[in-house]
C-alpha cells in the first residue's frame, strides 16, 4: 500500500512493499512511504508496532523478507549500511553509543577524519587537523555544543549526550537522518531543546524519526505515519493525524465517542 504519490524526481527515499518476517511473526508488512527532500516525518505508534524495525529495514541493519528500498532513483535493498552511510543516510540509536572518554570536539573530529578516509593517519595530531577542527567546531556550533567542546562526553547531562549523538551522525554529512526516541530519557525542558535544535536543522537533511512524546511529534513533525501492527495504518499532517478517530481509538487513548 502507498501513502504517497510522490516520484522519484522529488523523493529522497523511498520503499515499495517493504516486509519483514520471523518465523510467523511479521514485525513489518507491506509497509511502503515516501520521503520527500527536506522532510520532517515522524513515525508513531503503539510499542510493538515496527517502527524501530522498520528504521532498521531503511539502514541496512536487517535485510527484508520482502520489498524494496530506494535512495533517490537507486534501489539500496540489498547494500551493507556502510555503503548506505556513504550514500547520505545515517542514523542514531535510542541508546547512544559514544566515545564516553574523550572530549565532545575529539569525538567529533574522529567522525569527520573517518568519513574523509583519514581515521588511520594517526601520525597527525589532533591539533594539527585545523580544517577538520574547524568543521567539527561549526558542526558544534550548530547545534549549540561549542561550549562543551573541552568537555569529557560522559560528564555531560543525558540530553547533552543526545545532542552529541546527533553531531556524531551529522559528521557523516547525510542526506538522510533518522533518529530514534532522541527525547527518550531525556527530561521534558531538556528534550524541548533538543527538539528545537533538530528542527533547526538544515533542510538539505531529510529528517525521520521515531518519538512516543506526542507533544514533541505533533509540535516538530511536518508529516507524520501510524504505524499498528506492522502495517501502516494511516499517514498525514499533524492535523489530519489529530483528527483521525482511528488514530485516537488504537494510539491516542480515545474512544470514537470521546
């Protein structure tokens, strides 16, 4: 089923049937989206649903039982994630995973080095890798880090971390981010931040992502997909997806009579 009438002339990405199954368990059925360039689409839905399977599906980190993926015009289904990441497409984790002892500027150069294909120059010091200390230090910037750039990763707060998670990801210089539960642990004031610095983003990153927080999904998210079941239930703008009775009966907590 397509939620979309998108083509490929105006699409950054893109699945057509996309399936996954164990055994007789179907984590992921039928699931075709498009997703336009610029796009901030979020996919909710109660837990169990498939989205974080269906992420996984996207970057390579589970090949499908059935379905395409597409980047652009490009049929990706069957590349490794490297090859995804050098494509444009990266994502984060809900549990973050990063360099906890060094310093927010050291982790962010070490990204940078190693999608410029000089993670093994190690002869250089950190110091004397000024473009890429720029780099890392605009990146930073950009998402309100520069001052925390001399700290150690692991003494920031959680929604610090979160934020360096991001600029981890954004070292890989993507087309494509999708992040999953980035608020999740996070608390609310926190999470507000984080969001609004997401949403700053520059548009030229197609940005999906995975959130429970409904206040944060329909304040931030353009476009949003319900997925129930492993199935795509139904797809539209904040309002539309608000308004849907079907939405409210089986996510939202309301019945039809509400």
């Amino acid at each position: 089923m397509s939620t979309s009438t998108n083509t490929s002339a105006n699409t950054t990405l893109r699945t057509e049937g996309l399936s996954k199954q164990w055994g007789a368990f179907k984590a992921n059925s039928d699931v075709s989206l498009t997703f336009v360039p610029g796009a901030r689409h979020a996919l909710i839905g109660p837990n169990g649903a498939g989205k974080t399977t269906f992420i996984n599906l996207l970057t390579g980190g589970f090949a499908p039982s059935s379905g395409k993926v597409f980047f652009g015009d490009d049929d990706i289904t069957s590349l490794p994630q490297h090859e995804r990441v050098k494509r444009g497409m990266t994502r984060t984790f809900q549990i973050n995973t990063l360099f906890a002892g060094l310093t927010v500027l050291e982790s962010v150069v070490l990204a940078i080095s190693e999608r410029r294909g000089m993670q093994y120059v190690w002869h250089k010091t950190v110091a004397q890798q000024t473009d890429v200390i720029d780099e890392a230090m605009a990146l930073l910037a950009s998402l309100k880090l520069d001052g925390e750039a001399n700290s150690i990763t692991r003494s920031l707060a959680y929604g610090k971390q979160r934020l360096v998670e991001i600029a981890l990801a954004l070292a890989t210089k993507p087309k494509v981010l999708l992040l999953d539960e980035p608020a999740a642990g996070i608390p609310s004031a926190e999470s507000k931040e984080l969001f609004e610095v997401i949403a700053g983003l520059p548009r030229d990153v197609t940005i999906v992502f995975i959130e429970h927080d409904m206040g944060l999904v329909f304040r931030f998210a353009e476009r949003i997909t319900v997925l129930v079941g492993g199935k795509v239930l139904t797809e539209g703008t904040p309002a539309e997806i608000a308004a849907d009775k079907r939405v409210k009966e089986v996510y939202l907590g309301e019945s039809e009579h509400e």
